[in-house]
C-alpha cells in the first residue's frame, strides 16, 4: 500500500507501509579489511517516508521527528551547519530526551558550524577524528542519520545543512521500524566509544 502526504512545502512525500512477513532488511556492514557482513533487522511492519531536495521540506521533516521525540535523540552527522535543526536538539534536551550528538572532527572548526552552539547547549557531543589514509588523506566520519526513541531513523545523502536542504539534490528516508533503529543505534554506539569523552560546555 502506498500513501501520499503533501509536505509543509507543497511536495509529495510518499509514505510506504511494507509487511516483511519472516523476510530481513539487510546491510553491508564490515570492519575495515573484512568483507562485509549482512546485518539483519527482521520487522514484521515497516513505515517509510521519502523525501528530496531542494524544496521538499527534508528539513522540516527532521525537526519534525525530533520535536517527536520522548526520551531519546541519537545524531551522527558529517556536516552540520542548520540553524533549526540545532535548535530542534537543543529543545529536545530541554524536554527531558537524552541528545547525543557524534560530529566528524573536520567539523569543529568549520564556518557556520553548530558544533560550538551544541556544546554551549549543553548537548552531549562527541568529534570522531579517524587518522588518515596511507595517502595522507583524511577519514572521515561521514555518516548522516538520526535515532528518534529507538524507532525511527532518518538517513540520506542529507548533511544537516541550509545549502542541502535549499539548494543541493538530496534525499533523506524515514524509517519507523524499532528493529532497523537498533541497528542504527548499535552503530551510534560504536562511534560514540571511538569518539572518547564528550566536549565540555565553556
């Protein structure tokens, strides 16, 4: 069954309903130098909501999901410059929901970037600096996703940006599906103990 909601901005935002009766979303996910290995979060119903920029409300539908938010609110973001969804975090927090937030480390220093306005908000946030390649090029921590309350999961080409979301050719997926957000989570997991203490509010 497929349904179709207009988003704030006059956009189709389709919004799938999929029985997966015994079957398994699968992800390539390995260790570096491993093969990859599949990854199985078996549902037993599954919401997607997709969505592309620019001009269709990618933004919004994020600070929609985390102003959502009961308990939990689980970032890992390559670049992040909005405005409105660090805003979106920080209310979150006020509320009471438990907001972490891992940043690539090439993002501290960045024009525009929130991760100095997270830290004075009294976010937990965590920068994730991963050496360099035997080229003498940066790793990069260049995830895109949100974890809402262990259910939902918006993830994309999307970097939380203006220029992304009014400008660039993007798309952001959001999945409603407590098992496909738990592996999500687990990774946020793993990049949160890489990424060491969180930043101190100054």
């Amino acid at each position: 069954m497929l349904e179709r909601t207009r988003s704030h901005r006059g956009r189709l935002l389709p919004i799938a309903i999929v029985a997966l009766a015994g079957g398994a979303i699968g992800a390539a996910i390995g260790s570096r130098g491993a093969p990859p290995r599949p990854v199985e979060a078996a549902e037993d119903k599954v919401a997607v909501g997709v969505a592309f920029s620019p001009g269709g409300g990618i933004e919004e539908a994020l600070v929609a999901e985390i102003e959502a938010a009961k308990r939990e609110v689980l970032v890992a973001m390559y670049t992040f410059t909005s405005r409105s969804l660090s805003q979106a975090l920080a209310r979150a927090k006020n509320r009471g929901c438990d907001v972490k937030v891992v940043l690539d480390d090439g993002q501290k220093d960045i024009r525009h970037g929130k991760y100095a306005d997270l830290v004075k908000a009294g976010l937990d946030v965590r920068v994730l600096k991963l050496g360099k390649t035997g080229d003498n090029v940066p790793i990069r921590m260049h995830h895109k996703y949100v974890v809402v309350d262990r259910t939902t999961v918006g993830t994309g080409s999307f970097n939380w940006t203006s220029q992304a979301d009014e400008e660039n050719y993007e798309n952001i997926v959001i999945i409603k599906a407590p098992k496909t957000a738990d592996t999500f989570r687990k990774e946020f997991v793993k990049l949160w103990d890489l990424a060491g203490e969180p930043e101190k509010k100054k």
